[in-house]
C-alpha cells in the first residue's frame, strides 16, 4: 500500500532526491502544482509525477477580487475534483 504525496511548490532541485523519490515504494503518486514551471526532463525522471494547474483557481480568485467578491465563499465553493 503507497500513498500520494503533494508539493505545492515542487522546486525538485536535486536529482539523487527525485532518484529517491522515484524509487521509494511507500510514494505511488507525486502530485504537484504548475506554481513553479517542472521541465520535461524532470517529468521523464519521475514517471510518478502529476502536475496540476492552478492557472483557472487563481484566475478566478483574481476575478472575484477584481469585482470586490469575497475569496472565502470562493474557497467554500471549491471542490477536491477542481485540483
């Protein structure tokens, strides 16, 4: 049994710790955010990769504050499926 593990901002700087990463059993799927750009050299590295976009998230937070909304109801309103 493995796990999921998460990074929102996935420097991922050091290939001995993607090396280890990509080899440790117990990690199934390293899921990160596009906050920080992952090049494809890093994506072929580690095949347990997934990077999420947040561009749609933060453009409509961005909206919402724009038009003087409030981003607590926006949060309230997110769903675990929209990441």
């Amino acid at each position: 049994m493995g796990v999921s593990a998460n990074i929102t901002h996935p420097v991922l700087s050091d290939p001995v710790g993607m090396e280890a990463i990509q080899n440790c059993q117990h990690i199934m799927e390293l899921v990160v955010t596009d906050t920080i750009p992952v090049s494809e050299e890093k994506r072929r590295m580690l095949p347990k990769l997934r990077v999420l976009s947040v561009a749609d998230m933060f453009a409509k937070a961005m909206q919402i504050m724009t038009n003087g909304g409030s981003l607590g109801m926006y949060k309230d309103s997110l769903k675990v499926s929209e990441f």
